[in-house]
C-alpha cells in the first residue's frame, strides 16, 4: 500500500469536503478511504472489510473511529459505508457543518416561484401611486424569495470547496466517490479495489454547478439513512452509496 497522504492545501479535513460534495454518504466512504490510506483497514477481494489491529489509534474522527470500533468482524463494502453514513457520528458531523454555516435545510424550488415575483414587482411600481400596496409588494417579494428555494450549500460552504482538487487519493473519493473516475481510472482502484468490490456501492448521478476545474459540487446531494443539510436524505451523487428517503439535495439556488 502506498504511503498514508494527507489533505494538502485544504481548509477542511477530506472527510468534511465529501460531506459537502455529496452529504453523508460520501463522507462515509471518504473516512473509509483515508483508514484504507492510514493502513487501519484492509480489503478483500470478495469486498469483506477487516481492521488491520483491534486498537482505534491512529484514527482523525468520530466516523473513522466508529468504523474501526464496528470492524470487530469482518463486514462487506457497502455496508461499512451505509452504516456510518446514518451513525449518529455522521449526524454529529452534519449538526457542526450547520453550525458553522457551511450547510443550511435545503428548499424546493416552486414552479410558481416567478408569479409570486411578478405580483411584488407590480405591487412596488403601484407603490408609487398607492403608497398602501408597497406592504403587498413586500409580502408577495419575500413569498417569492421563499418559493424560489435554497441549495444545502452556503454560500460559506461554497467558499471552502472552491479550488479543492483531487491532489491525492483520499480528496479523489471526497470528489468524486470510490466509483468516480480520476482521469482514466476509477477512484476506487487508486486503492486497488477491484471493480467487483467498488461497484458494490450504487452509482447515483451527481449535480455539479459552477465550474469543473475545482469542487464545484450542487453539495450534500447524496446520503444514507443519516440526516443531510437539513433533513433526511438519500444517496444522489455519483459513487455515494445506500439507502432510502429524501434528498437534501433538491430546490433552487436561493440565497444566503
């Protein structure tokens, strides 16, 4: 195995820019990835994780100590990435993130959105005449505002992951997932997994805005079970993995 690497030049630990990229389920499997890196765990080729010694040293978080602490015996693949996506580790980390404002509940845009605005926007111009609709014009403005919904990203949040790259192997699951691809290979086989193993988690698509050439991620867009900006999610982005619910993904890019 290669030597450990570390998260160079960034503002946030690996495992905190995969919850923003794509929500719990990438964090989960970016822990995984930095243990992998740290030579904590092993993997097999039939995807049975193992812990390299029975001893949480060496772990950085609370998710890579519950993934250790839960390695007592062997576990597939996915399912060490499932379950410490909905630990209650992972929805500490989600309640931090909020708390820093790097992540805020995510809105649904309404497709009514506009007619809300218009109704302000004509309501203000007759202001000028009828000074009494101008408090019309401000409630229709901020029903519009409101309808117009909001990403689970901060502009903060945004912030903290413009410029981050795939410098090494652990950011590259952070970014794109064990299933994303670095150049001409997948991330997953800059650990050598083989593909039998890596395909274990599903591919999800993921939304990107902004610009490519950094992690230009719509965020928090994947889950597993854990609660994810705001409410609870599911697994969206590409390699993500796991379960059911709703994403926290979805609505408008409304403001801060």
């Amino acid at each position: 195995m290669a030597a450990p690497t570390a998260a160079r030049g960034t503002r946030l630990p690996p495992e905190e820019i995969g919850y923003l990229v794509a929500g719990p389920g990438r964090a989960a499997e970016t822990a995984l990835a930095r243990l992998l890196d740290a030579g904590l765990v092993r993997v097999s080729r039939d995807g049975l994780v193992s812990a390299v010694h029975e001893t949480e040293l060496g772990t950085l978080t609370a998710v890579e100590t519950f993934i250790l602490v839960h390695l007592r015996k062997a576990a597939r693949f996915d399912a060490v990435v499932r379950n410490a996506a909905k630990s209650q580790e992972m929805r500490t980390l989600h309640q931090q993130l909020r708390a820093r404002r790097l992540t805020r509940e995510a809105r649904p845009r309404l497709a009514v959105w506009w007619v809300f605005l218009a109704f302000g926007v004509l309501l203000g111009l007759l202001a000028l005449l009828e000074p009494w609709t101008l408090f019309g014009a401000v409630a229709f403005l901020g029903v519009g505002f409101w309808t117009y919904g909001a990403k689970p990203l901060t502009r903060a949040g945004r912030a903290a992951l413009k410029g981050v790259t795939a410098s090494d192997r652990v950011l590259a699951v952070a970014l794109e997932g064990f299933r994303g691809r670095i150049g001409n290979q997948s991330a997953g086989e800059l650990f050598g997994l083989p593909q039998s193993v890596v395909k274990m988690l599903p591919r999800k698509r993921k939304k990107r805005t902004g610009n490519r050439g950094g992690a230009g991620a719509a965020g928090c867009g994947s889950g597993c079970g854990s609660s994810s900006c705001g409410t609870s999610s599911s697994c969206s982005s590409g390699g993500s993995s796991c379960g059911g619910g709703s994403s926290c993904g979805g609505g408008g890019g409304g403001g801060d």
